[in-house]
C-alpha cells in the first residue's frame, strides 16, 4: 500500500516518464534506430514498436542487447538516428566519458534525449555521484559536438521539498515507531500542496536560493 502511494506521487518519475513517452515519441520519426542506454528492465520499448529499438546495461537486467560499460559500447560510430538515457549518468564515475560515447555513436544530426536528477537520495551504491547542474551538462554536450541543447528542470523547490516530504513519511511508515504515524500522515497529505505551490512558481521570489529534482535534456549531435 505505501509503495503504491510513492509511485503514485512521484513527481520525479512521472517528469522522466511523459519527456519520454510524450515529447520523445511525439518527436521520433518511424523507422529510427533508437539506443536506450542503461536500459534497466527495459520499459520504453513498448512504446517505440515502430522504430529498430536496442538496449544497452552493464548487466542483464531485462533483455539488454549490448551489455558494457557506458564508456565503452561495442557499437560502431555513428549507428543510431536517437539515443534515450533515463537517470543514468548519475551512476558513472566519469559522466562525462558517457556523453562522449553517446556522441560517437549518434549520427549527424541525430538527437540525444537525457533525464538526470540533480538532489536525491543515494542510492544503487557504490555507484552513485549526483549533483551534475544544468551548466555542467551544457558545458559537456558542447564539448562533444552537440547543439540546439534544451534543459529543463524537474520542477523547483517546492517540487522536491513535496518529493522529499513524501519520502520521509514513507520512512516513518515502514519504521516501527508507531506513535509517529500521524504526523507522517499529516505530511503526506500536505505534499500535493507543495507541487500546487511549485506550479505558482515561487522560487522566482528567490533566485538566491534555486533548487531542482532534475534535468530533462535534449540535445543534437552537429
């Protein structure tokens, strides 16, 4: 019940999820060669039945056709039309490297689509170095020979303050402190708030302080 409440309100995941199956799909031509790098269980494929869709992982989680290090995919240069890589970057040592691969293996003109967080929890340890900003990601994407870059943010602060207050009640659920239930409660109910808040766009109110879930990013290889 509690898990089904999170996914439910994760605001993270339903970002990544509609720049994917929206915006990416509604962009993507019929007959595309797609890359899916660090596939995971290899949930978009459904979703581009049309296209020539492979995966790629450092391991087998659900059919993956290439499993490598991101670093090092054995795929001839300029080979896919798109490359999809959904809150993964933040799970390699040197991202950097990663993007430099991405855009060996896009083709001119082909478009590169990303999501990253930027302030979440740790997690899928040891492999786990976030904290990436919006600069450092166009920094890079230029300096392996991408333009027309597009970066937006996952929402802004009061989007991750609800993201992050859902968390917490989720911890005191799964705790055996039971006497703390019904201000968990109270916290839950208060997160749809939050992202309402995030939607009136506060933080410029406060451009001192800016904060953000993550990025979602589209670029093209020149």
């Amino acid at each position: 019940m509690i898990e089904k409440i999170f996914h439910k309100l994760d605001y993270s995941k339903k970002a990544t999820e509609s720049f994917i199956i929206k915006e990416a799909r509604s962009e993507i031509r019929p007959g595309s060669r797609i890359l899916d790098i660090g596939a995971g269980e290899v949930k978009y494929k459904k979703y581009f039945s049309d296209c020539d869709f492979k995966t790629q992982d450092f391991k087998q989680y659900g059919k993956i056709d290439y499993v490598s290090d991101i670093t090092e995919i054995p795929i001839p240069d300029q080979s896919f039309d798109i490359i999809i890589s959904t809150e993964v970057l933040e799970h390699v040592l040197r991202p950097d490297l990663g993007i430099a691969e991405m855009s060996r293996i896009l083709k001119p003109g082909g478009t590169l689509y990303i999501t990253i967080p930027f302030r979440a929890g740790i997690h899928h340890l040891p492999h786990y170095h976030s904290g990436l900003s919006e600069f450092w990601h166009r920094y890079y994407l230029e300096s392996y020979g991408f333009e027309k870059i597009e970066i937006k943010e996952k929402g802004g602060f009061f989007a991750f303050y609800g993201q992050e207050k859902l968390r917490s009640a989720i911890m005191v659920f799964k705790s055996p402190y039971f006497f703390l239930y019904p201000f968990a409660l109270i916290g839950l109910v208060l997160v749809p708030l939050f992202y309402w808040l995030d939607k009136l766009n506060i933080d410029k109110y406060n451009r001192s302080y800016k904060s953000t879930m993550g990025y979602l990013i589209k670029a093209r290889k020149k």
